[in-house]
C-alpha cells in the first residue's frame, strides 16, 4: 500500500511537472523564414502564429503566386520549428513516445 501511495505522489508531480512545461511552451516562439528572410513567422510554442513580417521587395503586384509560396514555406517552417520544441519541452516527460492530445 506504500508503495501505491509513493506511486501516485510521484505520478501528480510529473502531471505538474508536464502542466508547467506545456504553460512555458505558450511563452516561447520561434521563427520561420523563407526566401532568403524576406518573410519571416514568429509562432508560440503551442503553434499559434504571432506575426508575419514581409520585407518590400518580397511583394511584386505581378508575381503575387510568389508571395503566397513564400508566406507558405515560412509559416511552415515556423510550424516545424514549434513541432521540434513541443518534443523537446515535453519528450523530456513522455520518453519520446507520441501521446496523443498531449502537445
């Protein structure tokens, strides 16, 4: 019966644990970027995008397929990024498995 309760003390504790690591992935971001930096995404760790930055010379009213492509790429990569960092945040306390629902 000690042993049940040691258990389950160590299991609310990494439940906690894995509560604040998820609550500090919402403070972090991370940028994407494409065509050289001309477009750049900042997205949260929990993969909501924060800004699109697009420099002047990325837009061209006769090319605008370009830019899409470009915003595109960027957010993706941005998405990515944020993929990576939920793993790394919260891989820490899953071992590496997928969780579903988790992050």
């Amino acid at each position: 019966m000690n042993n049940m309760n040691q258990m389950m003390k160590q299991v609310k504790k990494m439940q906690e644990q894995m509560l604040k690591a998820q609550e500090e992935l919402a403070t972090k971001t991370v940028e994407g970027s494409s065509g050289g930096g001309v477009v750049t995404v900042q997205v949260s760790g929990h993969k909501q995008v924060m800004s699109i930055n697009i420099k002047p010379e990325a837009v061209d009213p006769d090319d605008v397929e370009m830019l899409q492509d470009l915003v595109m790429t960027a957010v993706n990569d941005a998405l990515a990024k944020a993929e990576e960092l939920a793993n790394a945040d919260m891989g820490k306390f899953t071992g590496g498995m997928k969780i579903p629902g988790l992050f």
